[in-house]
C-alpha cells in the first residue's frame, strides 16, 4: 500500500523489468533506509497484480537469482541500489542429495496438505520435480513457515544442498507444530 512500492510495481510492469524484494526487518518502519533492510533479497518479475477492496496492490512475483545488497543509492521515488549476484553452488547427485530431496518432498507434501493458503496442485507439482536446485527453491518460497526469521536465513545460503538441509530443518519444526496443533 505504500506510495513507493506502488509505483516501483507500475513502473516494473511499463517498462517490463526486474525488481529487487527484500524482506524488511520491522514493518511497522514507514519510510525503509538500508538499516531497516534485510541484507539479502530475490531478483523477481511482476507476473500479476491484483488490487485489494482496501486499495492496496497485491504482486505475484517470479523470482530468478538471489542478491545481496552492497549500496542503496537513492530513495526517490523508490529505492535504487546496487548489488552482488549470489551465484548457486549446484550439489552433486549423489545419494545423500537424493536422500534430502525425497525428505523435503515428503515433509512439505504434508505441510501443503494442511495449508490453506497454498493450492493442492502444489502436492502433485512437488512430486514431478527433478532438478534438486529447483526443488529446494521452490519449497523454500511455497511452504509458509511460522518463523520468518527462518525463512529469510535461507538467502544467504549459496550451496544448495546446505541449503536443502537448512529447509529440511524448517519443515522438520513446521511439522511438529502441525502435529501438536492436531493433538489439541
């Protein structure tokens, strides 16, 4: 809903380019500077927008690469920075990668069963993915987690099989969360 945000959407979508998202550390912070950032964030294209009944805009995003802000130049009429490309380190396809891909299948086929924010067609989708890199991407931003803290620490994570554990840590807890939730 900020003045910022929508116009750097509008102006994404005239001009057909990439934006920088990147996880803010309090949102109650009107006006964001560097500081109030979180260090890392995701290359994205604007797929759709939907305006909200309160006026606000919603965008769905795509991501592409991961980044780490290194200077953000200026702030009008929204934030312009510079910043590093955080380039993959692509596991082997060993058995211990295979191993984690079939845990997080497994974990976040679960988790999708019992959200109601995320489609069903996400359960059947997990289940034909191949590419391990592209598995763990996609858990990581599908599966909604109850800490953001979580989540955000996956940024920073160049190698994607740490990077698979790192999730397969957080669907581990998001699981038992589930489970208890279920016993009450």
């Amino acid at each position: 809903g900020r003045e910022k945000s929508i116009r750097l959407i509008e102006d994404a979508e005239k001009y057909n380019t990439f934006i920088g998202a990147v996880p803010q550390n309090d949102l109650s912070v009107e006006d964001p500077r560097k500081e109030d950032l979180y260090p890392f964030g995701t290359v994205a294209k604007i797929v759709k927008t939907l305006e909200m009944p309160d006026g606000t805009i919603t965008a769905i995003l795509q991501g592409y690469s991961r980044f780490e802000i290194t200077d953000i130049f200026d702030y009008e009429p929204y934030m312009l920075g510079r910043v590093h490309y955080l380039e993959d380190l692509a596991p082997e396809n060993d058995n211990q990668t295979r191993m984690i891909a079939e845990s997080l299948k497994e974990k976040a086929t679960i988790i999708i069963r019992s959200s109601a924010f995320v489609p069903r067609e996400a359960a059947s989708a997990l289940k034909s993915i191949e590419s391990f890199e592209f598995l763990v991407n996609f858990i990581a931003t599908t599966i909604e987690v109850e800490n953001f803290q979580e989540r955000t620490a996956l940024l920073p994570i160049t190698n994607v099989q740490e990077r698979g554990m790192a999730i397969l840590r957080v669907l581990d807890a998001q699981t038992q969360l589930l489970q208890i939730k279920q016993e009450i």
